[in-house]
C-alpha cells in the first residue's frame, strides 16, 4: 500500500498487540491514533468496546444498569467493561478505555477491579444476583494524552506493564491526505503547542480541493495559514527532489576534480555537450 517505513511507536504498538500482550497504555499527543489501535490492532474477534472517560461519567457505563423498555418494564443492560468481559460469549472481547486520567474517583476503582486480571476479578450484579468473570482472551487499551507516566496512578501502571508513547500518526491514516502534507503532518504531531492534529490536515486537505489552497489555509488554520503554506511549499520542493534524484536525473562528476573545469552529465539522458570542456580522457 505505502513504501513509507513504520514508525517504531507502531511498530511497538503492533508486536505486543499481536502477540497477546494485554493490558497496554497508549499515552502521547492527541490525534496520533491511539484509539484505533486499541479498537483495531491485536485479535479484536470477540468485539471492540469503548469507554470515553469524563469527570461526570458513572459506574453504569462501565458495568450497566436498568433501563425501561417500550412496554414500562425495566431490562438490565451491560457496560461496555461487563460487554468486553463476555465478547462472544467464549472469547473475551476487547475494552478500549480512552482518557483513563479524566475517570473520576468512583469510576477509576471500578476500572481498576474491571482490569484486573482474570483469575482476580469478578463482579456481581447486586440487582439480580448474578455473577461474572471476563472469558479467557479479555484485554485492556488505556489511552490518555498525558505526557508523564508518574502522573498516572501506581495501581493502574501495576496492572498495565507495557506503555508506549505515540509520537506521530500511523502510516495507513497518513495516506488518507495527499503526499505533500504528509511530512509537515508527522512533525506537527508532536510539536508541543504548536501541535495540528491530522484531522485538522484532513480538513484542509478536502477544503482545497473544492476552493483553492490560500482560502481552505485562512479557514482552516487562520492566523498561522501564511506559515503553514510556506513550510508546504518547502515539502513541496523536497519531493519534487528527491523524485528526481530516484529518477536518475542527477548530475554527478564524470571525473576526480581538478584544477579547472570538471565535465558533468545526466545519467540516463543522454551524452555531455560536446562543447563542454574535458579533464579527462579516462571512462567511469
């Protein structure tokens, strides 16, 4: 699909994910990804279940509650870490739990016993009595955007060994914008407060096919459009050159240098002017 080499953020990300690794942290800048590789990446076949953590989000997302059907009487409905526990009702399934560090108190001891590992947890519905264990293959992906792992709790790092920090965009979501914003979009990933997330090229991306590149970069990145479209532009050469140097058309001395003229030629276009001055008589 891309000859573009994978970054060894992913790299990382992949090996453990596919071997069987599971409890993983994906920590870093917004927008790299983090949560489609929790959704995605490893063995998803049981299901994917996301959990969005918020300051006033409570146990009922993660474990469930009642809920009124049509006809007035109340149904249990799961969680989505209760969902991930089951999976497919032999395989454990997969709980991505995004912003671990925005759960509040409630929450985040909930997750704590939710993630522990198999032989620990367990979890009894006080409503109907009945008790559940998550199935052989449940696994966890924690995402947070935080920059410093000793500001997340000494618990949660015991549970999840393996953290990894994603620093720039997975090379599949790069090709879904055009090649010339490619390079700028990998090193604004992770630019501090300068940061432009992929989405927001996306979105610049489509705009300027429809328009032109001057208002999709005054809508789109407003007062640091001027800049934006410079440092394109700079892409814009840099491929251009190195499309040409993989071309072969590429001057190159024919002989050593000396005093004087040095002859040079197109390697793969022809021949040297045959009024270009010669040092040499000697072939390459």
């Amino acid at each position: 699909m891309t000859s573009m080499q994978m970054p060894k953020c992913w790299a990382d990300v992949e090996l453990v994910l596919n071997k069987g690794i599971d409890r993983v942290i994906l920590f870093g800048p917004p927008g790299t990804g983090k949560t489609f590789a929790g959704l995605n990446f490893g063995d998803v076949t049981a299901g994917s279940h996301r959990l969005i953590c918020t300051d006033d989000m409570t146990n009922a997302d993660v474990t469930g509650m009642m809920l009124q059907t049509e006809n007035g009487t109340l149904r249990w409905s799961h969680g989505k870490a209760l969902k991930a526990w089951i999976g497919n009702g032999q395989h454990g399934g997969r709980l991505v739990v995004d912003e671990i560090d925005k759960a509040g108190a409630d929450v985040y001891a909930t997750l704590l016993a939710m993630t522990d590992s198999e032989d620990s947890s367990e979890w009894e519905n006080d409503l109907t009595g009945e008790k559940f264990k998550p199935n052989p293959g449940f696994s966890v992906v924690m995402t947070t955007n935080i920059e410093d792992m000793d500001d997340l709790p000494d618990a949660l790092k015991d549970r999840f060994p393996v953290a990894i920090r994603i620093d720039q965009p997975h090379p599949q979501a790069l090709m879904r914008i055009s090649q010339d914003l490619r390079g700028y979009a990998i090193r604004m990933a992770d630019a501090g407060t300068q940061r432009i997330s992929l989405r927001t090229f996306m979105a610049f991306d489509q705009l300027r096919k429809e328009s032109d590149e001057e208002t999709a970069a005054r809508i789109i990145f407003k007062q640091r459009s001027k800049e934006i479209l410079e440092a394109i532009k700079i892409d814009r050469i840099s491929i251009a050159k190195t499309a040409a140097t993989a071309t072969g058309v590429v001057e190159i001395p024919k002989t050593i240098p000396t005093a004087g003229s040095v002859t040079t030629v197109k390697r793969g276009r022809g021949r040297p002017r045959k009024d270009a001055p010669s040092t040499s008589t000697e072939p390459f």
